[in-house]
C-alpha cells in the first residue's frame, strides 16, 4: 500500500482543524431572559437616525469631432450626488433598564407574543444545530476522499494508478454538505442574535400603554398619595340651641 505523502496528510488536517473551529464558534444559544417585573412603568423607545451616501450620476456626454466634423469619440459626464435614508431603531425598557423583547412582552401580559418570540429563537437554535451537524458530517466525508483516496490507491501491472472509484463523490457530497451546513449555521445564528425578532415598534407602544394604563402610572402624584393616606378630619357637631 502506498505511503500518503505528507503536504495532503498537512492539508486534511487544516480542513479538520478548520471544520471543528467552525463549529465550535457557530454554536447558538438563548440570550438570558427572566427579568422580573418590578412596578415599574414599560416604555418604547423609538428613533430614526438619517444616513447620507454620495453616489455617481451621469448627467451627460461629450462628442469629439475632427476637422471634417466626424464623430471620433465621445465620453460621458459624471457628477457626485448626494443622497438620504431613514433607518429606524427601537428599544424597550422597564423603567431606565433596557431589557429583552420576550421579557417585554411577557411582564406586559402580551404572553402570546412572548410565546412567539421564544419559538422563533429556538427554532433558530435548532437550524443552527442541524447546520454544525451537517459540517461536521459533510467535512468528514470530504475528508475521508481526501486521505482514504490516496491510500487506498494501487498501482496494476502496467505501473497505472487506480483510486476507489467512491472517493471524488465523497469529496463532492461532502463539498455540498458543508456549504448547506455552513448557511443553516449561520442563518441560526442571525435568527437568535436578531434584536427585534418582530420588529412592530406600534405592537410594543400599545403592550406598554395597556400596562402602564393598569399600574395607573403618572395617574396619581406622590403628594396626593400621600393627602389620601391621611384620614379625613372629623366632623364638628352642631351644636343645640
């Protein structure tokens, strides 16, 4: 059996190496949730931030001519424009402290989206899952073309070469695996990671004025509070002619 030679035994374990780091980095997980509700009242915080960008627009042509007035050439005119766009970013808070959506909506009482949002990130844990499985499964196949080719290749009677006739389908197959792992890795990743998994900045204003409604919320002054704590003076009887 022939020796593998040492620069492909280097470059497969670059390609585990690689495969394992990946993995390894693109694991998913929860973002920590499970503030507690504190009286305090929920607010929205929206704001739209304006962008500028300079883009390059032709506003013309100029036509070269010779002395007989044949064109011979033109070349067009460009000129800077500026542009703008609005991106919109919202933030919710419990009182001054910025907290989760899924903690937003669950101390608001809206439980159904709170339900929602907690789907929606496992969903992407388990598509990052099943993506870190695919390439760690696919560069093993990849992998096994790689070295178990060379070594499994024999020499016939004439001096010619001949590998298994499985190894360039498992480098294929396995190619295919890891570039399909690769996208579910990192498309559970940005499912999880994502800030505003709905991203309805009216839907939250409206848990919060609902909640607040209920904490009777900038209702009542401390002062008055305080003058509706203390019992009422008694009254003076009349008295009798």
């Amino acid at each position: 059996m022939q020796s593998i030679p040492s620069h492909r035994v280097s470059y497969a374990s670059l390609i585990v190496s690689g495969l394992l780091a990946s993995g390894a980095w693109g694991c998913a997980s929860l973002p920590k949730t499970g503030v507690e509700s504190t009286g305090e009242p929920l607010n929205v915080e929206v704001r739209t931030e304006t962008h500028t960008y300079t883009t390059q627009a032709k506003v013309g042509e100029v036509v070269s001519r010779d002395s007989s007035g044949r064109v011979i050439g033109t070349s067009e005119v460009y000129e800077n424009r500026t542009g703008t766009y609005d991106v919109t970013r919202w933030q919710v808070f419990q009182g001054d402290d910025p907290i989760d959506d899924q903690d937003f909506y669950r101390i608001g009482g809206d439980i159904d989206t709170a339900k929602q949002i907690a789907a929606s990130r496992q969903s992407g844990v388990s598509m990052n899952k099943i993506g870190v499985g695919l390439l760690i499964g696919g560069g093993a196949l990849a992998l096994a073309g790689i070295i178990l080719g060379p070594a499994l290749t024999t020499k016939d009677a004439n001096g010619i070469e001949k590998s298994p006739s499985w190894t360039p389908y498992a480098m294929t197959g396995g190619l295919i695996t890891v570039s399909v792992g690769g996208v579910l890795t990192f498309m559970g990743i940005a499912k999880v990671k994502r800030e505003h998994p709905i991203d309805d900045p009216a839907r939250a204003n409206a848990v919060a004025k609902k909640y607040n409604a209920r904490l009777g919320s900038g209702s009542v002054s401390a002062k008055d509070e305080d003058e509706e704590d203390e019992p009422p003076p008694p009254k003076k009887k009349k008295k009798k002619k």
